[in-house]
C-alpha cells in the first residue's frame, strides 16, 4: 500500500508540473463562477452547478486519455510491465490524480458560490451521487478513446473533438436554456447535459421549467443513462486497451 500512495504522490507532483489541470480543471471553473457572480447569477438558474461539472470535462475527456496515451507512447506502461507493480496500479493512480483535481475544483466553485454570492445545493447528497456518476461515466469515455487511440496524435484529436462541445453545449458554461426548446431537447438528450441536469436540479428547490428534458431528470432514467454509458465505456476500454 506504501508503494501504491507514493506512485499517487508521484503522478500528482507530474501533474502539478506540466499545470495543465490546474489551469483548465481549477483555474478555468473558479474564475467563471467568479465573473458569473460578479455579472449577477440568479439562483434560479443554478449555473454554479453546471460550472462545477467543468473540472469533470476537462480531467476526464482531456487529462485522463491524454496522459495515458502520453505513458504508451513513450513505453512507461509497457515498463510497469516488467516491474513488479502491475501497469493497472498506474492507471489507479492516474484515475485518483484526476479525480482529485475534479473534486478540489467542485469544492472551490461551491464555496465561491456559497460564500461569495448567497448559493446553495438545497440537496447536497443528490448533488454527490449526481456527481459522482457523471464522474465515473466521463472518465468512462476517457478510457476508451485512451484506448482506441492508436497514437497519441490522434487521441489529442479526438480530445479536442469532444471537449469543446461538450463544454459549450451540455450546460456547463452556456445554459442551455438560451437556445431554442428544440435545440434544447437535442442537447439534453446527451449524455453530459443529462449529468448537468441532474447537478443543477439538486442545487434547485424545485425544477426549472423549460430546461429541455428536465421533466426526464426526476426518474432513474438518467442515472441508469449515465451509468451504462460509463459502464461501456470501461467494458470496451478493457477489452481494446493496449500497453504498448
């Protein structure tokens, strides 16, 4: 265990260096809901919710799958190989790092919001569990585009085609609720904007009307959306994933 909580340090010090994270997983998020507040958020609207699901974009479609494309190409997974720690506690510790910085970022926007400017989650335990799913189903597709990927070219492609409409469309920086109800209900459809959803309506007291699939987002049906996507994910990831 000794061994597995120093290859955490390690991979959290390397990511703390290159400080891309940092910027795009804390920096980014905290200084939107930030300007968000100073512009006048209404709580209402429940953006801080939406902007404290950045971080997940940002670890879990960008970090995750570039860092572990990043360690194939130059051989560090087929060196954990022939060490004695299987290449598996790597991907465990990289999965953690991640995470870490996606769960210090919610953190950070949440008291922003809170001390800052008079938010509140009126359900914080559904806002966890909603958070948490949607972390475990992004990191899920980070995954498989870490592997299918056959270079690490093509998974910075794939990053990018992901990330940024994701971050422009699901609700996380733009609300949805400024495009048009048809447009609305595509958008909510995905998978992302249905994770968002969820994070915003546990931060309601009630649930907005207009907001695309919000009447949806009262069932189990967007957990178990949530869940099977990030599911298939990790089902396809393992079965394709390459070391080297």
């Amino acid at each position: 265990m000794n061994w597995f909580l120093t290859l955490c340090k390690v991979e959290l010090r390397l990511a703390l260096r290159s400080f891309d994270m940092v910027i795009f997983a804390i920096i980014f998020p905290v200084g939107l809901m930030l300007l968000l507040g100073l512009i006048g958020l209404k709580a209402e609207q429940a953006d801080f919710a939406g902007v404290a699901a950045m971080a997940i974009i940002a670890t879990g479609l960008m970090g995750l799958p570039l860092t572990l494309c990043d360690y194939r190409h130059r051989k560090v997974l087929r060196s954990f190989q022939a060490s004695p720690a299987h290449p598996a506690a790597l991907l465990a510790a990289q999965t953690l790092t991640q995470a870490s910085f996606a769960a210090v970022a919610a953190i950070l926007v949440l008291l922003v919001a809170g001390l800052g400017f008079g938010q509140t989650v009126h359900r914080p335990l559904e806002f966890l569990g909603a958070w948490l799913v949607l972390l475990a189903s992004t990191f899920g597709i980070g995954y498989l585009v870490a592997a299918l990927a056959p270079i690490a070219k093509a998974a910075g492609l794939a990053c990018s085609i992901l990330y940024f409409p994701v971050l422009l469309l699901s609700g996380a920086t733009i609300p949805t609720g400024v495009f048009p109800p048809v447009v609305q209900d595509i958008l909510g459809a995905l998978p992302f904007s249905q994770g968002i959803l969820l994070l915003k309506q546990a931060a309601l007291d009630a649930i907005p009307a207009g907001h695309g699939l919000a009447a949806s987002a009262v069932s189990v049906l967007p957990w178990l959306y949530l869940a099977g996507l990030g599911l298939a994910g990790y089902a396809i990831a393992v079965r394709n994933f390459r070391w080297s």
